[in-house]
C-alpha cells in the first residue's frame, strides 16, 4: 500500500498534471489538424535544414574572414540574413523547375502519347 501511495502522490502533483493536460492538449491539436500534419512535417523539415545549414555559413564565414582581413564584415552577416538568403535560393531553384523543366516533360510526353497512338492505329489495320 505505501507504494501505491508513493506513486500516486508522483502522478498527481500540480507538475504531472499540468504535462498531462500539455499532452492531451496537444494530441487533441494533432488530431484536429491531422489534414495539416504533412505540411507541418514539411516545414519543420525545411526549418532545421535551413537553419542547420546557416549555422554552417555563419561558422565558414567567420574562419575564412579570420583568415582574411579584407572580409572581416563578411562574418558579421546575421544569421536570419543567411537563412533568408537560402530561401530565396531555394525558391528559385523551385520557379526554375516549374517554368522550364516541367513544360519540357509535358511536351516529350505528350510526342510519346501522339507516337503510341499512331502506333496502334498502325496495328488495327
């Protein structure tokens, strides 16, 4: 029985019950968004990538401006400029993808759709 007590008394202290309702209150969340959790994902993904990432310019930079003298303002670059510049960097890279490598494959796939038709008209005959 005193060890009943003893965990009980754990359980149900104002902290434990306090991440309990945390807890409940963010599977509640999960489960009302559950349509938005890919995008969540997405952008959690992309934030730590991005972050990550400029935290390793921020450290290059601050050695190669070590190193040379001419670039000393090169290392006080914040690092939210660094992370905005990746953005617009992959951004580009995405408008670059969809204005001219897309509109590529549409037009090889629709030669191979036109080709496969006059194929097996071809062979009907």
């Amino acid at each position: 029985m005193g060890g009943f007590k003893k965990i009980s008394s754990i359980l149900f202290t104002k902290k434990a019950f306090k991440k309990a309702i945390a807890y409940a209150l963010l599977i509640l969340c999960l489960y009302i968004f559950k349509d938005f959790l890919g995008i969540f994902l997405l952008t959690f993904i992309f934030s730590y990538l991005f972050f990550s990432l400029a935290c390793f310019f921020q450290k290059k930079m601050k050695l190669y401006s070590q190193k040379n003298k001419a670039f000393k303002y090169v290392s006080m670059l914040p690092l939210w400029l660094i992370v905005l510049f990746e953005y617009l960097i992959f951004i580009g890279i995405i408008i670059y993808i969809v204005s001219n490598i897309i509109p590529t494959i549409k037009t090889e796939v629709t030669s191979i759709v036109d080709e496969f038709s006059i194929i097996s008209e071809e062979e009907t005959f």
